[in-house]
C-alpha cells in the first residue's frame, strides 16, 4: 500500500486550477447581456458538465499510473468511470466558486431587466 504525500503540485496547483475553472466557465458561456433565468439556468448546467469533464481529466493526470492499469485490467469505460467519481472530489473547489458565479449572473439578469424597464418608463 502506498501513501502518496499532498503537496503543491498534486493537490493545490489542480485544486486551484478546477476553482478557477468555476469562475471562468459560466461567465463564458453564459451571454453576459442575457434577460433570461433560464439561459443562465443552461449555461450554469452545461459548466457543471465540462467542470466534471474537466476535473476527470486532472484526476486522470494527477494519477497517470492508476488509470492506464485501471483501464488495461478492466476496461476503458471502467477507467473512465473511476475518473468521473474522482473528478466530483474537485467540486470540492469548483461548485462554491460556481455558486458565486450564478449569482453574479442573477445579478446581471436584473440589471438588464431593470434598465429594460427604466428605458420603457422614460
């Protein structure tokens, strides 16, 4: 049994890179001029699913090793699987840095519609 040590490079530097991505990656794919609850709704749903993606990818690299004899043992999708199930450990990182960044964009949502409103009214 081996016991892998947390340093900066295997733990700090992918947690800080999936926290990041939680910021970045709704704020980029939803339209930041957008009057809709529901397109920030999608662009929220639709980060999650790259943020898993993403994050299955840095456990996979994070543990190169594991995941090849993973794969050449069982099978691909075995393989793939563990590495989803680890990536939702990085939301750990990501989801509440995620949250924030919906509510900045309920938060532009209103701005739009209350200046919508203001420009009708005058």
């Amino acid at each position: 049994m081996t016991s892998d040590t947390i340093t900066l490079w295997n733990t700090g530097l992918p947690l800080f890179v999936a926290a990041v991505l939680g910021w970045i990656v709704p704020c980029f794919i939803a339209p930041s001029d957008t009057r809709s609850y529901r397109k920030v709704a999608v662009a929220i749903a639709a980060s999650v699913l790259v943020l898993i993606l993403v994050s299955a990818g840095l456990f996979a690299a994070l543990q190169p090793e594991k995941f090849a004899r993973t794969a050449e043992i069982g099978s691909l999708l075995l393989a793939i699987e563990i590495a989803v199930r680890g990536s939702l450990l990085f939301a750990v990182a990501w989801l509440p840095i995620m949250l924030l960044c919906w509510l900045n964009l309920a938060q532009q949502v209103e701005h739009w519609r209350g200046k919508d409103m203001a420009e009708r009214e005058s």
